[in-house]
C-alpha cells in the first residue's frame, strides 16, 4: 500500500510539474507571438509611413505652386495621422499674420481670417515651441486638436493643424511621436520648394521692380499668341516708355530714377487685372499683354495708371507714352511684327507730345 501511495504521490507531482512547465512555455510563446504581432504591426506601420513620404516626395517634384505644396502636406498629413479627419494649414506672410493656406473637412462657414501670431492657439499654450494636443475651438465641442509648429532655419512659418473626428478616441503621445517625424519631411519639403521657387523668380523676374523680365515675357507672349490662333480670342499689346527718364537719371540721380520705376511697377499691379501679363524688358520700357480686351479698354486702364502715377509723384513729374498693337485671329503678323508695330505707334506718340511742346 505504502508503495502504491508513493508511487501515485511521485506521479501526481510529475504531472503537476509537468503543467506547470506546458503553462509557463505555452504563455511564454503567446508573449513572444503578441511581440512578434506588435513588431509586425510596426514594421507594417512604418513602411506605410514611408510609402506616404516617398509620394510625398516623387509628387512634390512635378508642383510648380506653392498652394499645389500645402495641399499635398495637408493631405499627406491626413493619411498618416490616420486619428484625424480634417486639418488645415497656416503660413506666416509678409504682414506678419497667418493666413490659411488650406482645409480639409470644414464647413464653408468657418472663419478664415488671419490670425496675429498671440491668437494661434498653439502660440498661447507653448509659444509655439512645440507639438502639443489641444482641444479644439472649432466645431464640435469633444474634438481634440494635433497641432504642430512649421519652421524653417530655425524660424517660426507656420502650424499644421490635425482635428480628430466627433467621439474619436483623444490623440496620444504616439501620435506626438509621428507627428514629429513627419513635420521635420514636410518642412524640408517646404524649404527645398522656396528655395527652388525663389531660384525660379529670380531667373524670371526683374530684380528692381518685381515684374516679369525680358526672357520670361518673351515666352509669356509666345504662348498668347499660340492662344490667340487656337481659341480665336483678341489681346492687346502695348510698348511703355517712361517720359523724360534720362532727365530723371541726370537730374536727380540714379536712385531717383530707380524710383520711378519702382513707381510704375506699383501703378500697374493696382490697375491691371488677373488676365494682363506685364514686364519690364529694360531700362525705362515695360510691356503689357491685355488679354482678351478691346483698344477703348487698354486705354481706360493705362489711364488709371497715369492717373496714380500723378498722385504718387512729388518733386518728380512721372509720366508715359505708349503704343499699341492688336493681337488677333486673322493677323498673320509674327511676334517681332508685332512688337515692331507696337514700337512705331509709341514712337509716333512720342513725337506728338514733342510737337505739342
């Protein structure tokens, strides 16, 4: 009897150590398949990520706005940050407040109004410093915000701002994290693009006055006239000279001179509109192409100009002749001509008010 028991004691015990070694592995696996599940879910997490970084980047590529730039951030910053479903963009401009670039997901009724720096929600809860989650002040009441600071060269640009949907779950630190990574791709987006962009207007525009220059309008008016023979519409062209520009020079000087133009450059983007494309081909003369306008309508608008340019001026006169030339289906006329026609209308102008004299 005495051996029976020992004998079933010492199998009872083997057995009960022997379960406990199965549990112990048995739960020592499914942590080790739940790791190996979350290092999955990661790694499938980050090649995502970086998929979305990569079209960001082949996309950025073939963008020629900077509009076309936030958009693709905006969208790119939706798709990872996959908590939210509507954001928007902010970038500081040259009077010193953020205005929205671009939204996502608002009603039409939002207010859009730029915003001094003290007001951003960001600025009065870190000075914008860095990533933080907020709650939201537009929309619904139980909406958090994500919402990031943009620089570049150390300096303050702009915030990105993700909202997350009614009743989702609050963003986390994790979402922090992410944000980060992708914020410092997008500025670095942002600030190869400028860069490029500022090469591209330096190449294509007038140093002093901020207009187009020669080599660039003279590509502009090749495609107007394409334009005009594909859809039949009529443009305008005009030849601008300054009056008395070397009197200005030697009178009252280079800077004077420098002035003037500057002058002229201003009248015309406050008169002319979204359709006329204007230059500054050299010295004192600037042109005009007035799309899909009549004669009597150039002369109003060349009038407007004139009469700022007589407002703006005060010790020194400032004043222009100029001639033009129509740009029209049935014109066999090649560009030169058509320069060349404009140019003896300006100078049969010019030797009216000589005349007049």
């Amino acid at each position: 009897i005495y051996i029976i028991r020992y004998i079933s004691g010492g199998a009872m015990k083997s057995d009960f150590f022997v379960t406990i070694y199965l549990i112990t592995v048995f739960s020592i696996l499914i942590v080790q398949a739940l790791k190996i599940k979350e290092l999955r879910n990661r790694i499938n997490e980050s090649d995502r990520i970086r998929k979305e970084m990569c079209i960001l980047g082949d996309k950025i590529q073939l963008i020629k706005t900077k509009q076309e730039v936030y958009d693709l951030i905006l969208t790119t910053a939706l798709n990872v940050i996959q908590k939210g479903n509507k954001g928007s963009i902010l970038i500081q401009e040259e009077d010193r407040l953020f205005h929205y670039k671009t939204i996502r997901g608002f009603n039409s009724d939002i207010s859009l109004s730029p915003l001094p720096k003290e007001e951003l929600a960001l600025y009065k809860y870190n000075g914008c410093k860095d990533i933080a989650i907020l709650k939201s002040s537009l929309g619904h009441k139980n909406e958090y915000i994500l919402v990031s600071p943009i620089s570049s060269d150390g300096k303050l640009i702009g915030v990105i701002n993700i909202y997350s949907g009614e009743g989702s779950h609050k963003f986390t630190e994790e979402d922090i994290k992410l944000l980060r990574y992708i914020k410092r791709e997008f500025e670095a987006e942002i600030k190869n693009f400028l860069t490029q962009d500022k090469l591209k207007h330096i190449a294509t525009h007038d140093e002093l006055t901020g207009l187009y220059n020669r080599r660039s309008f003279n590509q502009i008016f090749e495609d107007e006239l394409n334009e005009v023979r594909k859809n039949g519409i009529e443009s305008v062209l005009a030849i601008i000279d300054l009056d008395n520009f070397k009197v200005i020079n030697d009178t009252f000087g280079h800077r004077a001179g420098d002035a003037a133009l500057v002058k002229m450059a201003s009248a015309m983007r406050k008169c002319l509109g979204g359709n006329d494309t204007y230059a500054r081909m050299s010295g004192d003369e600037f042109v005009i192409i007035f799309r899909k306008s009549t004669i009597e309508d150039v002369k109003e608008k060349l009038s407007r100009i004139n009469d700022i340019l007589a407002m703006s001026s005060e010790n020194i006169k400032i004043g222009f002749t100029y001639g033009l030339a129509t740009i029209s289906i049935d014109s066999t006329m090649k560009k030169n001509e058509i320069f060349s026609c404009a140019d003896r209308m300006l100078f049969i102008e010019k030797r009216k008010k000589k005349v007049g004299r």
